[in-house]
C-alpha cells in the first residue's frame, strides 16, 4: 500500500484486536519498489511468529526440569511407539487448543460445543449418548471416541448410520474399542454400507471393534489414507473386498487381513500390517514401491513356501515374518532377502525346530537389527556374527543350540544382545569379539571364560551376568540394589528393565551419574525411580 494516509489505517486495522481474533496469523510486511521475492518470504514468515508470553516462558522453563516429560517406550529398538504426557502438559495443550478453537472435548454438559462452528471435537460422554444427539447443524472435519470402559454394553452397527449421513464431512473417525453386537444370524459384524458417504474420510480408527467384515461401498473413499482393524495376532483375520484397490492414496493399512486380496493399485503403501497367508503370496512388488514396513504370518498348508516376491520389495526397510507349519521342510528360505538393500530390520517367529541359513550372503545385506525366535538346531553365531552391520540381535531359543560361540572379530558392530533360552545353556565370546557390545541380557544362560570377555569390553559397560555371578548385585521385579563401592559403570542392561528403583550402600556418588545416563543415553530407560 502506497502513501502516508494508506499506510496509517493499514496500520490502524493491523492493531486491531477484535480484527485480529478473525484470523488464526497475521503478518506486517513493507515491499519496497526494488525488492528480492527471499528476503520477502523470509520478513514475511518471520512476521508470523508471535512472541512467547512470560508466563508461556516460565512454564516452559518448568518443563525442562521435569524428569517425566521424556519419550518413551521403545518396542522393536527405537521404533518408539508411545510417549506419555505429563499431566500439566497436558492442561497446558487443551487450553491453547480452546484458544486457537483446534480441538473441543464433549463431555456430555456443554451442548454449545455441539455447533457448525466446531471443526474437531473428543467425545467423553459415550457413544450411545452421543448418536442420540442432533448432528444436522455439526460441520465436523474431526470425531474421536473415548472412555468405553464405563460402557459395557454392545451396541448395534446400525448406531453408526446417523453418524455417516449427517457428518459427510468428516476426515478423521476413531471408533477404538467400541463394541458392536454381532448378527442374530452369522454372528457377523459387517461395516455398513453407508460408510462410502464419508467420501473425505482419511483415517478410519476400527481398532478393536471386532468387525469383521467391510462393505464394498468402501470403493467411495478415495482420499482414505489409513485404515485400522483390529490388528491382534491372534484375531480371526479379515478378508479385504475387492474394492480395496480403489482406495489408491491408502499409506497405511492395519490390522489382521486374509490374503489374497488386490494390491495393484495401492502404489503409496508404506505399512502392511498383519497380513495372513494360507497359501503363497505372489503379488507384483515393483508396484509396492513405497512399502516400508510389512507383517506376514504363514500359516496353514504344509507346503514349500517362497518369499520371491517380498524380496523383490527394493524400498522394504522393516519385516516381521511368521511361520505357523507344522512340517520345517516347508520354512521359507531366506535367500530372496539378500537383493533387500534398505532392509534394515527384520524379526523372524518359526514354529518347530528351523536351521539358519549357512551362508551370510542369504541375509539382507545391511540388516542391523535381528529378532529370532525359534527352535534352533545349531549354533546361529557362527553365521551372524558374520553381517558387518547387526547393531540389536535379540535370540529366543528352544531347541538344540544350547552353546553360542563368539569368534575373535565376530560381531563388529554388535551394541546390544538378549539371548533367552528355554534350559541352561552357555555363552563362549573369544578375545575381540563383540567389541563394540554396550548391553547384554541373558536368560537360562551363562557366560564362559569371564575374565578374558571382560578385557575385551569397553569399562564403560557393566554386565548383567558379570554382576551376579560375583555377587555385586541384586535383582527382582521392582528393585535393583547395587552392592559395593564398584567403578561408576554404565549399566547398558537396564535398557530392558521396565522399572527401577536403584538402591545404593556405599556408592553414593553413582546417583547423579546415573540419573545423566537416563537423560542422554542413546535408549531411553521408563520409569526409573532414584
């Protein structure tokens, strides 16, 4: 705006507050006539940032002195999967979403809530109560269920029909938990059709819902980007329409499905999780071409198994495989794996008695994390203490291997190691083996030759194993007592504690060094009480 007198009432609005609340930014930017279109982006991003007020500060400031309020827990190694929220960070975002009207949560009291002007809203008050309300003035994007557990009664999937014809405009829907009564006939729990109404639906939570059945008007929801459906192991799997394919934006698709279904069309899934196979899954993986994480269960047939076309995913970075057969001749090979480049981590569940694979070359050729669990006939270190980059290697044996040798030079970037076995068996390491090793859990076993293990150790570990067999320490299911004054040592064994209250006799000074490592160390340890 050109001249004094324009600039002087654009002023004046700019200042105005009850302008202001109109709009969720603003922004006060001066173009010149000579001017450079970066420097002003840059003046006009920088022109949104709003001060940080001083109680905002101060809370801010408060929060950093907080244990509590670091993110954990960590399942499959640093694939974090939950964080908790500390209480008054919690009050601290429900105010600012009321402030910014991001977010409203009904509780069944405050019917104004309930307008064409609430965009996202949490529902307390139960499902049954909320259906039975009027929806025909509601415009909502957002629509998430919470607190079932003071509801005990089925509900009918009938109850689901006003929601999806009044809310056509909803993007969000999280149904976890709800439970639906099944069909008088089949027992069925069947997704209504007029679920295809939400065509801009993007997220369809059905977690725990026990629906087992999706209708075929699920073609209509083109924009749907992730669908969850009760993804437990052992849940009766769900056999996906053929419509499925035209859901082509789908990046995440969870739960326990029935294979075959179509996947030629879903070019942007990233996560396939769990999928059932009876038989053999052929599909066309250069059309997968964004799959990174995939869950396959065999199981059934006793019948020669192939994993062709998963090795041929080239972007796979994740796969958790299970083998439910009661013949081991029919184990997949997993030669297929070893074109897996970006294969990074991989967990492996076999019924019955399975022989790994002789030869490291039949490995993915990057793997770095390694979760094995199964009867094993042999000693697996021979061969895995072989993979240049396995940083986690997790070993849950029943079987025959109840000896694991560690060569000189074997495992050269092994940090953390969880052996488990079903009898006492016995754990040899050589001089310079697992050089790099910064954690070791052991069950049923015991170490060999402790004195020459420990000179090839960094002294900044402390072994669980060690500690016990020399009577430095005492362990239970709630706490942890250190005996002695022993060197400040980092104990990389706690990684997979779930809760500890450390105790300490004569080494007083330990504490602040251990309460440091939770703070900074490279895996986050929940729960510890000092």
């Amino acid at each position: 705006m050109g001249g004094l007198g324009k600039t002087t009432i654009a002023r004046k609005l700019y200042n105005n507050n009850s302008l202001r609340e109109k709009f969720d930014c603003y922004a006060w930017v001066s173009v010149s006539k000579d001017y450079n279109i970066q420097d002003l982006l840059q003046k006009t991003i920088k022109s949104f940032k709003r001060p940080t007020t001083k109680e905002e500060f101060e809370f801010l400031e408060k929060m950093k002195e907080l244990d509590d309020l670091e993110t954990h827990l960590q399942r499959n190694w640093r694939r974090i999967v939950k964080c908790r929220v500390h209480d008054l960070l919690r009050d601290l975002a429900i105010r600012k979403s009321k402030e910014l009207n991001f977010l409203h949560i009904y509780d069944g009291t405050d019917h104004s809530l309930l307008t064409q002007n609430s965009r996202r809203l949490a529902s307390h008050c139960g499902f049954q109560r909320f259906v039975s309300l009027d929806h025909s003035d509601m415009h909502l994007r957002t629509l998430l269920f919470f607190n079932f557990e003071n509801e005990s009664d089925e509900f009918e999937i009938a109850h689901l029909q006003p929601l999806c014809m009044k809310l056509r405009l909803l993007r969000v829907l999280e149904l976890e938990e709800l439970s639906f009564r099944g069909s008088r006939e089949t027992g069925e729990i069947r997704l209504l059709d007029e679920i295809g109404k939400l065509i801009h639906l993007r997220y369809l939570g059905l977690r725990g819902t026990e629906i087992d059945q999706i209708s075929s008007y699920i073609r209509n929801l083109h924009a749907l980007q992730t669908l969850e459906l009760g993804s437990y192991y052992h849940a009766v799997p769900v056999q996906l329409p053929d419509e499925i394919r035209y859901a082509k934006q789908l990046r995440r698709l969870l739960g326990n499905f029935k294979w075959p279904f179509p996947v030629d069309n879903l070019t942007k899934l990233k996560t396939l999780s769990w999928v059932v196979v009876g038989d053999q899954m052929e599909f066309d993986p250069t059309v997968l071409i964004n799959l990174r994480e995939l869950w396959v269960k065999f199981e059934g047939r006793d019948r020669r198994i192939t994993l062709d076309s998963i090795g041929g995913l080239r972007n796979l970075q994740f796969l958790l495989l299970s083998v439910d057969l009661e013949d081991s001749d029919s184990f997949p090979a997993l030669q297929p794996l070893s074109q897996s480049q970006n294969l990074i981590q991989m967990t492996l569940w076999f019924k019955g008695a399975w022989k790994l694979p002789a030869e490291v070359h039949q490995f993915p050729p990057n793997l770095k994390y390694l979760s094995i669990d199964a009867d094993l006939t042999e000693d697996p270190f021979p061969v895995l203490e072989k993979l240049p980059n396995l940083t986690v290697l997790k070993l849950r044996t029943y079987g025959g291997a109840n000896k694991l040798a560690c060569s000189a030079g074997g495992f050269p970037q092994l940090e953390i190691l969880v052996v488990i076995g079903s009898f006492d068996g016995e754990l040899e390491v050589e001089e310079g083996g697992m050089s790099m090793l910064k954690g070791l859990r052991m069950r049923k076993f015991h170490l060999s030759n402790i004195s020459g293990r420990l000179t090839s150790i960094p002294k900044s570990i402390f072994l669980l194993s060690f500690a016990k067999q020399h009577n430095l320490l005492h362990a239970n299911n709630s706490s942890l007592a250190v005996r002695g004054a022993i060197q400040p040592l980092i104990v990389g064994f706690m990684t997979f504690i779930p809760r500890l209250s450390l105790q300490f006799n004569q080494a007083p000074f330990l504490l602040k060094l251990m309460k440091l490592m939770f703070r900074v160390g490279s895996v986050l340890v929940p729960n510890v009480v000092c």
